[in-house]
C-alpha cells in the first residue's frame, strides 16, 4: 500500500534539483553567448575580407616592374589621388560625356564620394561640366597631359609610317598598344582607304587574353609578370579559362618560331589577326601590333603566309630603330 503513495523528495533533494536548474540555465547562457561572439567574429573577418577585396579593386595604384596593377595598398598609397584618378580613367575613347550616376557604376565608388571627386576635378579644370544635361567629359588639362605623353613616345614616330604603308597596302586596320590592367591601349592605329569593319581609335581598348595583339604582348613580358597576369585572366575568366590558356600557350609558341601569333575569331567572331611584340630599349615599355580586320576579308592561309611575316619585319624594324634587340 505504501508503495502506491507518491513519493516526497527531501529539502536536501529539491535544493540539489534547484541547483542543476540554476547551473543548467548558466550553461546555457555562456553557450549563447560564446556562439554569439563566434558569430560576430565571423562577421568581423567577413566585413574585412569584403573590404580588402573593395581596396583592391577600387584603389589600383601602378604597377612596378613586374607586378599586376590590380594589387594595391602600401604605406606610401594615396586613396584620394587613386580615387580621382579612376575617375578619369573610366572615360574611353568614343563614350561621349557621362554623369556621375554612370561614373558610379563604372568605378564602383559611392556616389557621394563621385560627386566631391568631379567637383574637385572641374574646379581644376581636369574635367568639363555641363549644367544642361548633368553630365562630364575630360577637360583641357587631362587633353594636355594626354597631347603630351603621346608626344613623348617616340615610337609613335617610328612605328606609324610603317603601321600606315602596311596597311594602305592591305586594306587592313593595325594598332599599336601597350598593357592597361588586364586590357591593350590603342596608343596609334591606322587604317585602309577602303576598310570595313573594323575601326579603333587611339585610347580604345581591347581584352588582353582572346586578341593577337594582347597574346603577342603576353610573349615578351618576363616569366614573373606573364605568370601574375595570367593568374588574374584566370580568375577574371572562369570556366572559360581552360581555352585561354591553351590558346595563349599556342600563341607564345607561335611567336617564338615565327615572330607573330594568330587570333582568328576570338575576341569577336567576325573579326581575324595577327599579333606581334615590340620591345623598347634599355628594358623599358612593351608594346606589340595587330594586323587584321573582317574575317570574310581576312583568311587563315592569309593571316599565316602573308600578313604574319609582313607583321613580323615589321615589328623587327620598329624595334630596330629603337635600338632594341629582336624579341
């Protein structure tokens, strides 16, 4: 009968129950807080990746000898000239003026902080306001610095007579170029009479990894530097990186048997060239020429019987007068 009664639990019994309660609850407490200082760790070193990741894609700064322009930072770096120096930069050949919700987009830089950067570049006379339409476009002080630096390169001298025979005599557009990032700045180009097609203006640009004249620069640069910018076009490119390489492999190749590399539909598939590298002298800026133009105009046996060899003396007698060796 007795075994039938509910049973009492002593006050010893019930303080012990009490204190697992009390401890248990404590338990719980230091766990939430430990997972809560884990979490706001995590954010912490995410919050930080993301903006190592912004320095370096919004503060470029130039690249020393045999680096990528794309890593920034140093004690010596000045974010607010890089700044307004993106700013500039993001204007190209043929756009026309732009507002700053576009220049916004372009540079990737907030829009307050675009608005004190145009602001402060017009006072100074490096860009042109227009108050119709919102908007900017270079102004005469960036044109000075531009006339100027062109001026200074003598190989714009040399090079463009020869630029500009070969291509009357072929009917064909070629370009002079040097390496902006992980594109080729046209720094001269010429063109046929009767050209179609295909028409860059000096200061267009175009991808470095999928044309002649980009895979022809690729070719000349020391192994350190070819093997940092190849690491960027690999990550800039993905899945389509594997076909890159292989092609960029064909072209160094091509270049060290033949003088001149092929590009026949790559960057635009109506589009056919070839490529060649030229060094300056002393070891000083690389540059390389194109020779192309429409793919109906400009065929296979064409880019590798006539106009790769034609590219080629000519690249040899540009450096030449340079005083350059052969490369």
């Amino acid at each position: 009968m007795d075994d039938d009664k509910p049973r009492r639990s002593s006050p010893r019994g019930r303080i012990a129950a009490g204190n697992t309660k009390a401890d248990d609850a404590r338990a719980t407490k230091l766990l939430r807080r430990a997972a809560a200082s884990t979490a706001t760790e995590e954010r912490s070193k995410r919050k930080s990746a993301r903006l190592l990741l912004q320095r370096a894609s919004r503060r470029p700064r130039t690249a020393e000898k045999g680096e990528v322009a794309e890593d920034a930072g140093g004690r010596l770096f000045v974010t607010a000239l890089a700044r307004g120096l993106e700013v500039l930069s993001a204007f190209r050949a043929g756009d026309g003026a732009l507002g700053n919700l576009e220049l916004a987009k372009r540079t990737e830089l907030p829009k307050p902080t675009i608005s004190r950067i145009t602001h402060t570049l017009t006072q100074l006379g490096y860009l042109a306001y227009d108050s119709r339409l919102g908007t900017y476009e270079l102004g005469g002080r960036t044109l000075t610095l531009s006339y100027a630096a062109l001026a200074n390169l003598d190989i714009r001298r040399v090079a463009r007579p020869i630029m500009q025979s070969l291509a009357e005599a072929h009917n064909l557009h070629m370009a002079l170029a040097v390496r902006d990032k992980l594109m080729m700045l046209n720094v001269e180009t010429c063109e046929g009479h009767g050209l179609v097609g295909l028409r860059l203006a000096p200061g267009s640009r175009v991808p470095m990894a999928i044309t002649a004249i980009g895979k022809a620069y690729l070719t000349a640069v020391s192994n350190d530097e070819r093997s940092r910018i190849l690491d960027a076009i690999r990550r800039q490119h993905g899945d389509d990186w594997p076909l890159i390489k292989r092609s960029i492999e064909t072209s160094m190749r091509d270049v060290a048997e033949r003088g001149f590399c092929v590009s026949t539909g790559e960057w635009r598939k109506d589009i056919n060239a070839v490529g060649a590298p030229i060094a300056a002298p002393g070891g000083g800026a690389i540059y390389a020429l194109s020779f192309g133009g429409p793919a109906y105009l400009v065929l296979q046996d064409q880019l590798d019987h006539e106009l790769g060899p034609a590219l080629a003396a000519a690249a040899n007698t540009i450096s030449s007068s340079l005083g350059s060796s052969k490369i």
